[in-house]
C-alpha cells in the first residue's frame, strides 16, 4: 500500500511539473482624496471609490484578491497613500513580478505641472507632470522634485523596470497637469453648483500648494536604474491631454444610486461590460463613452477646456495577457450613428478609397458582435460616410459602431511586374500592399533567380531612379519582402504629401537646420529645405526644428526613409508612444527639436500634422513603427448630420541628392 502511494505522489508531481506555469496577474491601485499638507478646498471626494470599482472590476477578471495592492485614504483595510509608501509599494510588486506576468498601475488623484530643467527628455511645452501623493508640499527643490510628488520620470523608470522584466504594464492615469490651468494668468472660476450633484476637476497650480515644513519630508527611494526597453508590452490610458482638466462627478449621471467617480475610471469599467478582446476595443469604448457626459460639463462649464482621453502603447495585443501576438492586423475604427448614415473621422489620408469595400462591426450591450458588408459612399480627405447595412439597421440606440476594411486600398499597391506570383508570405501593413501585373503600368519588377535569390528593378520614375535607389539582387525572401514593403510605404508617403498639398495649418512651423555641434549654421523652412538649404557637410548634422502655437493639440508624424526605401521613425520614436504633440499659444509655445538620420543617396524626410480630433485615438496618417501592427483609429462623436468638413493638414517633403546607396 505504501509503495502503491508513493509511486501515485510520484506519478502527481511529475505531471505537476510538466504542467505550464500560468503566468499571474497584479495591481497596484493608488487614489488620494485628501491631500493632509493642503487645504480641504483642495481635496477631492472620487478617488477612494474609484479604487474601489476598480478592484471590483479586476476581481471579475479574473485576478486574486491577495494580488490587487489599495494605497487609498478613506479605504478600510488599504494602506495611505503617501510618496513613500507609494514607491515602496512599487517596489515589493516588482520584486515579486516575473517574466510573463501582468501589471496594472493605476492612479487616481490630482496632477500638477512645473517646469524642470533637470529632465533628459525636454517635453515641448517645457513643463514635467507631477502626481500629488497624500503628503504633497508646495517647496520645489533645487532637483525640481515636489516633496510628496511622483514624478513623471520616475513613473517611466519604474514602468521600464518591469518591462525589462519580461512584464506586461497597463498604466491608467485618472489625474490631470493641470497645464490649461498654469498656463492662464487666472484661475477658471466655477458657477456655484448643486451639493448633490457637484463637479470637482482634478489639477492644482503647483503655486497653490502650501509648503508646509519641506525640510521633515522624506525623499523616497525611486525605481532601480535599469537600460532602455522597447515598450512592446506596455499600454496606457491618461484621462486628458496634458494642458486639460478631468474631472470627477456623480456617475452614473441621473442614477440614484452614483456616486462621485472619476470619468475615465467609470469609463473603463463601463466599456469592460461589453467584453472587449484588446485593449483598442476597450479604449474604443471608453471614448464612445464620454460625448454626452463632455456635452454636459460644457453647458455646465464654459470656460474650461474639458478633456480628451489618449491611449499609447500595442493596442491591438489581447486584454489581460502577456502576449506580443496580436489579434487584428486591420485599423478600425469608431463610427458616429445619425439615422441611416454611418460617419467615420478617417478617410484618404489614413488609407481609404472611394467606394472602398469594408464591414461594419455593431457591438451590442452584452458584448455580442454583429458584421455586415458595406461600402464607402462618400470620402474626403480626414472623413468618410456610409450606410448602415439594411440588416443591422433595427439595432439599439446603445450599439457600439465600428467600420474595418476588407483589404488594403488599390491606389497606394505597389504594382509589381512579374510572370509567376511572388513568394508566399508577401502580404504588407496596412495601408500599403502589393499587386502584380503582367503588363501595363509596374512600379517594380521582379525576377525570380532561383538559388541567385531574387532581382528587382526600379521601373516608377516616382520612387527613385537607378543613380539614387539601383537594381538590387536579394539572397531570399525575407530580404525581398523588406524592399518592397520599404517601396511600398515610400509610395504611399508620397501620395500622402501630394493629398495634403500645399494646406495650411496656422501656427505650425517645421524648420530644417543645420547644426555644427551646438553652433546654428543655416536652417530653411523644410517645405523650402529641398531648394534652398545645401545638405549637412562634413561633421554637420541635420535638425528638424517643431513649433506648434496654434491653440490646439496636434496630431504629428515625422518618418525618414533611407535610400533602399527602410523606415525610420523620427516622431513618434517607438510605435508605442502617442504620436499627440502637446499644444501651444503664441505666449507659451509648445517646441520640440529632433536629430535627424543623415538625408542623403535618395533618402527622404516626410512630415505630416493635423489638428487633434475631440475623443480620438491619435490619427498615424496610415504609418507607424515596425512592431505596431494596425494603424490607430478615430473615434466617434455624437451630434447632428454634418457636411464632410476638412481639416487642416501640413505636410512637407524632404529630399537631398547624395550617392547612391550600395547594391547589395
């Protein structure tokens, strides 16, 4: 009997060990009310409950109780959330986090803005976030650390902490800077309100705070050192812009039973009811949730700019998961329902063509998703309409709808002459593909040499000429599938640049300098940078020199291609971060400088931007970094039927002449 059991126990723990193990899944929730260095007037009554619905949220997702950490004043059982605890807390989840785990760190409270010298990364408008943890003071030291403050260097340092650790980091950030506020010679001051209905916005003027005795505050340790990571498994959500106000009310609005929250904070908790698959969805549905709260608030408050939510990071990669496999390659993109009419805040410049094939997806309440065919019925240049498919017609006011196209559009393909079809696997990103001709008009042609590889001639005048970009032999087809998606993004840049034209978009300047070291040499507008400014010289470097004082956030995207046609993004730098440049006032310019790769043997520079749509994901112009896998969606906005209306748009080519890049 004896034996028989041991052999059994032996038996169980073999197969134990053979078993995967699964990785877990932990959060940090941190939300300060009260701020016990600074007067009540400047407190706030939402983040203890939103922590609370968070913890809720996440329960029903599927995390264990002991793995969800509260730092939350008023909150029975979770630690206060002051600077050091926070950072401790931050700390011990590090050290317990491994690879292939998940982590969500979220924060709820109010931000603040100063400026901060000290900072590696300058941000255009010159200003630093500050999270105000429950001991924030007002005496900025000499370091521009706020005591009680978390600074927005240290949130990045500890979130590539655990990105170097192999762990997937959600970031939601419920607070605000505050920028509007600073940026104002006066303090916005808000109509007496209703006690049961009041309407606290979350951001201080870092010049309100009371300084209380800085020299008893503890500096708190901050998060190791660790190298640059690549933020491939990182996504984040941020309330608003950094120049916006959130704010906390009574949500559900006209629900009895609401209670103060934090508008992004019920949001997602909200779109999470619907079961979204990736984190696009649920953002999607956040932002589809904010028109008629936004509406209110602005009848309510019309002297505040009220926020726009912005999500950076792998949108498309699986809730919940550590995983770098996504689960869309196609953009989609929210659409705004007015009778029979679908309007979508995307068109030609993001990749679409008139009448162009697409489906309809309509989300209902319970996560149900519904598909139809359709097609694109009118088209513009940032905007599009359809019909609503006759069979999704009868569907509920509170349907979700979204709009993805069938396949890539056929203007920008990149036609291919060949006499057999291309190597398997050639498919492209969105929005450019590939399509071969026998005869007639070709971009390119290729020729299968067998064990020679493969050769590609240049045929399109367009994309370059034989001095610049020559005929190439490439060893196989991973190196040939390189070129041309290189060919084919290149020609889509161009059709990109000739849309845009010679638009306009008042108080914004790109400028082209050239630099010897730290000495100006000369510098040309880059739309004139081709023409008028001979090509950097000996150890001289390029520059592109950004300047936004046009009142509003920016949509901005610089790409360069080298010669062979390989990409190099130059803004956003890597295809996680957000690609919204922060606005700017002729007063307080927000200005920003970027090295540029050398532009030279047929290398170009193409530099698009746009104005930022309300409640949107940042238009990308159909581009971005080599890992993102789907170009970024708009969102939809509620209201009456209007003409399709053009934005404005900027966009400037650069060119210089140079040798040619070796064959190879």
């Amino acid at each position: 009997m004896t034996s028989r059991l041991s052999r059994w126990l032996l038996g169980a723990l073999l197969v134990a060990a053979a078993l995967p193990v699964w990785s877990a899944q932990r959060a940090l929730l941190v939300g300060v009310s009260e701020l016990v260095n600074q007067p009540q007037a400047l407190w706030l009554q939402a983040p203890r409950n939103d922590v609370a619905l968070m913890r809720e949220v996440l329960l029903k997702q599927g995390f264990a109780a002991p793995d969800i950490t509260v730092l939350a004043d008023g909150v029975e059982g979770a630690g206060l959330p002051d600077a050091q605890r926070i950072h401790e807390a931050l700390g011990r989840l590090l050290e317990r986090s491994r690879s292939g785990d998940f982590v969500l760190l979220y924060f709820s409270g109010h931000g603040t803005r100063l400026r901060d010298a000290t900072k590696a990364y300058q941000e255009p408008d010159g200003l630093a976030e500050n999270f105000l943890a429950r001991d924030v003071r007002g005496q900025v030291g000499v370091d521009r650390a706020l005591p009680g403050g978390v600074r927005d260097v240290e949130f990045d340092a500890w979130i590539g902490a655990f990105l170097a650790r192999n762990v997937f980091v959600w970031s939601v950030f419920d607070t605000c800077s505050a920028a509007s506020l600073t940026r104002s010679a006066k303090t916005v001051a808000d109509a007496a309100q209703p006690a049961d209905d009041q309407v606290r916005f979350r951001g201080i003027q870092v010049d309100r705070l009371v300084r209380g005795d800085a020299a008893s505050a503890v500096a708190p340790s901050g998060a190791p050192p660790v190298n640059h990571v690549a933020r491939a498994r990182y996504v984040a959500f941020f309330a608003s812009e950094s120049h916006q106000v959130t704010p906390e009310l009574r949500l559900p609005r006209k629900d009895r039973n609401g209670r103060p929250q934090g508008l992004l904070t019920w949001a997602v908790a909200e779109a999470l009811q619907r079961k979204p698959a990736t984190w696009r969805e649920l953002y999607n549905g956040v932002l589809a949730l904010y028109p008629p709260v936004i509406e209110e608030l602005e009848a309510r408050f019309p002297e505040r700019e009220l926020p726009s939510p912005v999500a950076e990071g792998n949108l498309d990669l699986p809730l919940f998961a550590n995983s770098l496999q996504p689960l869309s390659t196609r953009p989609v993109w929210n659409a705004q329902r007015v009778g029979d009419k679908l309007t979508l805040a995307v068109g030609r410049l993001d990749g679409l063509d008139p009448r162009q094939p697409v489906r309809v997806l309509a989300t209902l309440a319970d996560g149900t998703v519904r598909v139809a065919p359709s097609e694109l019925s009118e088209i513009a240049l940032g905007s599009a309409r359809l019909d609503v498919p006759p069979v999704l017609a009868g569907l509920a006011g509170a349907t979700f709808w979204a709009v993805t196209p069938v396949d890539a559009p056929e203007s920008v393909a990149l036609r291919v002459r060949a006499d057999k079809p291309l190597p398997a696997g050639m498919s492209l990103q969105w929005p450019t593909a590939l399509r071969t001709v026998r005869d007639g008009d070709a971009d390119v042609r290729w020729t299968d040499l067998g064990a020679g590889g493969h050769r590609l001639e240049l045929l399109s005048p367009a994309l370059g000429t034989t001095a610049t970009m020559p005929d190439a032999t490439l060893p196989d087809a991973a190196a040939l599938r390189q070129r041309l998606q290189g060919l084919a993004q290149l020609k889509w840049l161009l059709q990109l640049n000739a849309l845009a034209g010679d638009g306009q978009l008042d108080g914004f300047d790109a400028l082209v300098e050239i630099r010897d070291g730290e000495r100006l040499v000369r510098s040309a507008p880059a739309r004139e940078a081709e023409a008028k400014l001979p090509p950097p010289a000996g150890a001289e470097r390029a520059s592109l020199a950004v300047r936004n004082t046009s009142g509003q956030s920016l949509d901005l995207v610089i790409v360069a291609l080298d010669g062979r046609g390989a990409t190099q993004a130059v803004f956003p730098e890597e295809s996680s971060e957000t690609n919204r440049f922060e606005r700017g006032t002729p007063q307080a310019p927000a200005a920003k400088r970027f090295e540029l790769p050398p532009l030279d043997g047929g290398a170009r520079l193409l530099v698009l931007a746009s104005p930022a749509a309300p409640w949107s994901v940042p238009r990308m112009f159909g581009l971005r970094g080599q890992e993102a896998e789907a170009a970024l969606p708009e969102v939809r906005v509620r209201g009456l039927p209007q003409s399709l209306k053009e934005r404005q748009v900027y966009a400037a080519m650069v060119r210089w002449p140079g040798e040619a890049p070796a064959s190879r």
